[in-house]
C-alpha cells in the first residue's frame, strides 16, 4: 500500500479545499469514458432483451459526458492558473506541451506500430503522401476541431485542449480580464457561452467548447462568498437530471445544444458543490482513495484504455467466440475488463507521463496541472 500511495497519490496532503475532490472527479469522468468502449465492444457477445439493450445504449451515450467533465475542470484550472497572475505565453504554451505531449506521443507510436503490424485494423491511408499528411495532422492534434478521422479514437478531445490553451491567454489580454471584477468577468463568459450555444444550436458547431466556460464561471463563482452552494442531494439531482437529459429522444443540432447545456449546468453544480463544501456527503464521495488515484492517471487511461480494451476483446474472441449471451454476461465481464485496463494505463503513467510530464513541474511555483479529456483535463 505504501508502494501504491508513494506512486498514485498527487495531492500529499495539499490543504486546497477542491484537491482531493477534484481527483476522484476526474476518475469518475475517466470511468464513464470508459463504460463507452466497454459498452460498443462487448455489443457482438450480447443477445439480451430489448429492455436491456436499451440500456445499454444509453450507458454509451451518458459515458459520452466524461470528457465534458474534463473540459469543465480544465477549463477552471487552467483559467485559475492564468487569471491570477501574468505568464508569458509562450512559457504557459510550453508547460502545456509538456503535460500533452510525453504520453501521447507513446501512444501514437503505439498505435502507429499497430497499424503496420494490423493493417486490417489501420486507419493510416494506404497512399504514402496522403499517410504522412494524416499522421502529421494527428501528431498536431487537428482531429476534433477539425474533420479528421482521430488516429487515437479519443484523441479529438485534445484538438479542444489545444483551442482552449491557445485562445483563454489571448482572451484574458484583449480584454484586460485582470483589471476586472469576478462579476464582470463572470457576465462577460456568460455571454459567450450563451452566443455559442445558439449560435451552434441554429448552425451547428463545436457547442461542447462551451464546457470550458462552465470551468471559467466555477472559478468566479467560487471566488464570491455570495454565491451559495446547493446541498449535496440537490447537486447529486442536478447531475442525474443533466445525465438523463442526454438519453432525450431528439436530434439535430439544436438537440444536441440543449443536452450539452444540461451538462454545463449539472457539471457546474457537481464541481460547485464540492469544492465549496468540501466536508458534506457528496464530495466525500468523490475523495475515495481509489477513485482519487484513477484520476491521478487518468490521462494516461484515457489515451491508452481504449486500445487495451481492444486487445482484451480480441483475445477473448478466441476463447469464447461472439454469441449471444445473456445480461449476467455484461456484469459479470465489466470490472474484470476494467481491472485489465489498469495494468497497462498504469505503466504509462508511471513510465512517461509522471516523470516526464508531472515530476518537472512539481518544483515550479504556481504551475497548474489540468486533466486532459481529456479529459488534458
């Protein structure tokens, strides 16, 4: 155990009042992301009643709000870190391709060896000038903002990442953002986040930007003593109502902006609630030490999970061919198929992304840390 802590545990005692919440939040936006591939993966071994098909499907599309909550709380650090203090941007730039970079780059090797060694599997175009251009877009993380097909199926996330790095700074300046008051600053996000929901609901567009401004308005809400946080049960409610409002049987552009708007607001209340009320029920649930330690790593499982979760699939084609199965089969594979994505997950996050990413800036004063969806949450 003592090993465990020594390599999992980030917070060391930090005396923040959002520390050791915010981890378990990010394992538990880990965790839903993972019941996405679980759920699309174990489909073809299913033959189970509509009933439960249904909500399986449903399942896949409420783990689809993980990275939504990445978003939000990269959206509230990284706005912290640069609201408080002046940074030359190419130094802020520079700390986030170090926390991006070393453990994405492993991965897209990984998955760049796979392709060669799976060309069935490959999405790599088989033309030769046309491959280096969709790896050299993939290495830049274009895939997402842009119309790319993602090399690493997450990896899209990450083009948001980047977007949002790129432009708070620029936002921050144009607007002389530090001279203002936390009510002003809040009005003024407000309204973009208004603007780009519609605007995305009438046209369509990237409307799960807008997470990041849930981000930005937790960090002005709790900076303002007169903002009160709702209790526990009525954030726990506001986050199942946010959840199941994604299952609402609509589509199309202005659907989808409405669900995404459910989610800032449930997300927004989750994260309000527990870093303002740190000792009620509802935080403390997401301070569970293993929950906590997932979200240490959850960048690494986050890039990583979907491909071991591929490999577990495969081998097991092999030993139990795809039939149908009934609903027992679904609960009984899922936290063996979980534990199995910890083995590797964990190795990256040990071998790359702690030492290379996180160990560095440990001893640089006042540098933030943001969870990628990226989940670069």
């Amino acid at each position: 155990m003592e090993w465990l802590r020594d390599k999992f545990e980030s917070s060391r005692g930090g005396s923040a009042h959002n520390v050791l919440s915010m981890e378990g939040l990010r394992g538990f936006a880990v965790f839903l992301v993972f019941l996405v591939h679980y759920v699309t993966l174990v489909g073809p071994w299913l033959d189970a009643s509509p009933v439960f098909v249904s909500f399986v499907n449903s399942v896949r599309v409420i783990g689809n709000s993980g990275v939504d909550l990445f978003f939000v709380l990269s959206g509230y650090l990284i706005y912290g870190s640069l609201i408080a203090r002046p940074q030359p941007f190419l130094r802020f730039m520079s700390r986030r391709v170090e926390r991006i970079y070393p453990a994405f780059v492993a991965v897209f090797a990984i998955y760049v060896a796979m392709s060669f060694a799976l060309p069935s599997e490959s999405k790599i175009p088989g033309q030769p000038l046309v491959a280096a251009g969709y790896l050299v877009a993939n290495f830049l993380l274009l895939p997402g903002l842009f119309p790319i097909e993602p090399l690493i199926t997450v990896a899209w996330s990450l083009s948001y990442e980047m977007f949002y790095y790129l432009t708070i700074p620029l936002v921050i300046v144009l607007f002389r953002l530090r001279g203002r008051g936390p009510a002003w600053r809040a009005a003024f996000f407000a309204c973009i986040a208004v603007a780009l929901v519609s605007y995305c609901a009438a046209r369509g567009g990237h409307v799960r930007l807008v997470m990041f401004i849930a981000g930005i308005l937790l960090h002005e809400a709790l900076r303002s003593t007169a903002v009160p946080a709702p209790p526990s049960a009525a954030a726990l409610l506001t986050l199942v109502v946010g959840l199941l409002g994604m299952l609402l049987p609509f589509s199309g552009s202005a659907a989808f902006a409405l669900k995404t708007t459910g989610l800032f607001v449930a997300f927004f209340v989750l994260c309000f609630t527990c870093f303002r009320l740190p000792v009620a029920w509802l935080p403390r649930v997401f301070t569970w030490t293993p929950l906590r330690w997932l979200g240490n790593m959850s960048y690494s499982y986050y890039l990583l999970h979907g491909l071991t979760l591929k490999a577990e699939f495969l081998a097991l084609s092999h030993v139990l061919p795809a039939r149908g199965y009934g609903a027992w089969f679904f609960w009984v594979l899922l936290p063996a198929a979980f534990v199995l994505t910890l083995l590797p997950t964990a190795g990256l996050f040990l071998a790359i992304e702690r030492p290379l990413s996180l160990a560095p800036r440990r001893g640089r004063r006042g540098a933030a840390a943001a969870p990628v969806g990226n989940a670069s949450n």
